[in-house]
C-alpha cells in the first residue's frame, strides 16, 4: 500500500518528444557567445547511459528548456527558439498527442514540479529506471534528466543511505518489473510503498548521513580512479573470485593501479556492509543477521545470479519485516488523515501546463 509520507518525493526525469532540443557542448557554447541571455535555457542533459557508465558522469550534451513558458517568453530566446521551431515543431505536428502540437517548443513532459523541487538543493540522488544494480547517484541539480531517469528530491545523505542499501534493492526487486536481467525501478510500485526507519523524513539521522556520503564519495574516488561506470564498478563488485589480474583486465590499468583498485573494491563490500547494518539497526532489528556473502539469487538469469548480498533467509525475513511495517503504517496514516470530504465537481483537467505559473520566471 502506497504511504502519504513517502509522495511527491521520486519523480521521473523530462520526456522531451523531439531530438531538436539537444546540442552539442560546441553548439550550445555558440548559442551563448551569441547573447549571454541564452544561458538561461540551457542545460547539461543526462541519460541513464551516462549516469551508469560514464566515469565521471558527465553531461555529453546539452538541451534547450523553455520549462513551462508561453510561446511569447520563450521567443525572446531568439537563436534558440529558431532552432525548436525547425527541428522540433515539424516532428510534433506529426504525433497525435494534442497537448504536444499545441505546446511544441517545450518539452512533452517538462516535469516542473521535479526541478521545483530541487531548485534551491546542491544536489539530488538519482538512479538509472532500467539498471542491472541499483544505485543511487548524487547530481547537481542543473541538470535537465532524461526520462531514463527517477530523481530522489533531496540532498539530505541519511536519506541517500536508506535508497542505496539492500534493503531497499531487496523491496525494489519483489515489487518492481525486470527486463531480462535488469531490474526496472517503478517508484509506484517500491517507493511510494516503501517504509523507511520510523520518523526519518522528519528527522534527519547524522550519523546515516556520514556514513553514506563516505561510502558514495569512496565509490566515486574509485570509478576515477579505474576510469569504469557504475555497472563495470559493481561487476567486479560481484564477483566471486576477485584479484587485482582481473581488476587490471576489465579496466586496463597498470598492475600497480589494479592492485590500489582491487583494495578500494574490497572497501566498497565492507562500507556497503556498514551501511546495510546501519539502516537495520535504525529500524531497531538488531536481531537480523543479514549473513552477507555470495549469493545465488533465485530471480536472476541462471548465467549471472552470484551476488554479494544477504543470505537467503535475510532477504525473506527483510521482506516479511517490511511488508508487515508497510501495512502498520499505512494503517496508522490512514487513520490519522482527516475525515474524507463531501464530493465536489471537478473542475476540467488542464492541458498540458495550461494556466500554471511559469517557472523561473
């Protein structure tokens, strides 16, 4: 059962319906040594590719973003604006989605109340919708996020913690789709259901929150450091039978660079350890060995089922322990809400954006 805590929290990324927003670092730069204004409405844009396979996890483009403007604001952007017109408004007068003809120069889903959200934030914890290991990432908040995307609209780290541990993943897993061997997120589905540690959203645990951000920067040092994405990381992460040859041969390093990289993914197992321990002892289970080892996992391709994750008996007794908080709570904020109100006529759904205040404005 969805929990009314959990709401408005995870938000999937922009579905821009046309290639014409995007451009390449050398032509936005253009746009900008052009009229410095242009600045405004332009953007790193990042993918689920870049975020799980870049190193660095850099932007490799750029896009134009009217947000939620009316034509006649988004058309003092002179240069820009010519460019949606011609390589985006054809395209649209093509679909049939009407709200996407009438508003063609932004974008089909501009998910305003996504950057609303983190515009004032440093950062944002973000993961692939399709990944074969779920991870969270922490990312600038001026960013525009693809639709590959699903944003967690908070920079607080006890927060990141709870997402990024094996508990949430196991949870993720039993309640989410998979698309052969990758697990599709669905926020619906194993968020918005999700319990987190008792009166977490409203106060913030600091001793999480260093825990996590120290795992997080540890795992960044080392994707630099091997010059390998988030999937090539946790590939040698799961692997079994791990030394530094087989680190020097997927990240063609030298022997030396190897062997600090196969010590900095042995730390990686240790901190995720702490930090699954962490967020069990913060739901007061002090009594749940999580038995971490390699595991076969049932539910994955017989070809690629080892992890280093709970025992099987951990997964159950994690499962069992969070489905039964899930209906505790649901059944206490059910009760705590307010009596349901007469029913009212609704008033005509708006077309897309239509009548909502600008953003950035």
């Amino acid at each position: 059962m969805n929990l009314p805590e959990n709401a408005n929290r995870v938000f999937q990324g922009s579905i821009f319906l046309g290639d014409g927003f995007l451009l390449t670092h050398n032509e936005a730069n253009q746009l900008i040594d052009a009229d410095s204004h242009n600045q405004e409405i332009i953007f790193p844009v990042i993918n689920g590719q870049e975020l799980n396979n870049q190193p660095d996890q850099k932007s490799q483009r750029k896009a134009i973003n009217f947000f939620n403007w009316s034509i006649e604001k988004a058309q003092t952007y002179f240069l820009p604006f010519e460019i949606v017109e011609k390589n985006v408004k054809p395209e649209r007068m093509k679909q049939k989605d009407k709200g996407g003809q009438d508003y063609w120069w932004r974008f089909l889903r501009p998910r305003i109340e996504l950057y609303t959200n983190i515009h004032s934030l440093g950062c944002c914890f973000v993961a692939a919708a399709t990944t074969k290991y779920l991870n969270f990432s922490a990312v600038p908040t001026n960013f525009v996020f693809s639709h590959a995307l699903f944003i967690l609209t908070t920079d607080r780290w006890d927060l990141y913690a709870v997402v990024q541990s094996t508990l949430h993943e196991v949870w993720a897993r039993k309640y989410s789709g998979a698309l052969k061997q990758d697990l599709r997120y669905s926020p619906s589905k194993c968020f918005d259901t999700f319990p987190f540690p008792e009166g977490l959203w409203q106060t913030a645990n600091p001793n999480l929150a260093e825990l996590s951000e120290h795992y997080h920067e540890h795992r960044r040092t080392l994707m630099r450091q091997l010059w390998l994405g988030l999937t090539d990381i946790y590939n040698l992460f799961h692997t079994r039978v791990l030394n530094p040859e087989r680190v020097a041969k997927v990240s063609k390093k030298t022997p030396e660079e190897a062997q600090a990289g196969y010590a900095g993914i042995i730390e990686l197992r240790r901190l995720h350890v702490e930090l699954d321990t962490a967020i069990r002892d913060a739901y007061g289970w002090h009594d749940l060995n999580l038995g971490h080892d390699f595991i076969e996992v049932e539910t994955l391709p017989e070809n690629d089922r080892v992890r280093y994750t709970l025992s099987p008996e951990a997964r159950k007794e994690v499962l069992k322990r969070l489905l039964a908080l899930n209906h505790q709570r649901a059944a206490e904020q059910a009760a705590s809400a307010p009596a349901a109100k007469s029913k009212t006529k609704r008033p005509r759904k708006k077309q897309a954006n239509e009548g909502q205040d600008d953003l950035f404005a």
